[in-house]
C-alpha cells in the first residue's frame, strides 16, 4: 500500500469521526429547537422551499457549520 492511500484512508476515517451524527444532535439539542404543527396545518400543493447561496470557507468544525445553517434557517423562518 503506497503512503498517500494510507494517508487519504486515514484522513477519511478521520472525516467520518469528526462528522457523525451524535455531536451534531446533542449540539441542536442545546438550541431547544421545538416541533410545530406546521407540516400537518401545510397545504402541500402551497410549500414553497426555499435556497441559499453561501460563500465557500473552511470551518474548524463540523459543529461550527451546523451553527452557521441554524442561522440561516433561523433567520429565514
């Protein structure tokens, strides 16, 4: 096995770790997110979805762009 597929496995697996689910959960659960009824009051045939454009940058953490979408989402809500 040559050094750079051993490194490129490596910092996969490192990905993988940082990005898992748990984190990310327990981080939106700290924001006391409540659930509504808007999807049962919603006429599907009026959804209107919504999109965004952002500028590129490199994050620290994965926790740190969950932050920066529930902003967004926050914000457009």
């Amino acid at each position: 096995m040559k050094l750079n597929d051993l490194k490129e496995q490596l910092f996969l697996k490192y990905l993988h770790w940082r990005t898992r689910p748990a984190p990310i959960k327990n981080y939106l659960f700290k924001k006391m997110i409540t659930r509504t009824d808007n999807c049962i009051r919603a006429n599907p045939e009026k959804i209107k979805v919504g999109a965004c454009q952002l500028e590129l940058k490199l994050l620290a953490s994965p926790l740190d762009y969950v932050e920066m979408m529930f902003q967004k989402v926050d914000a457009a809500a």
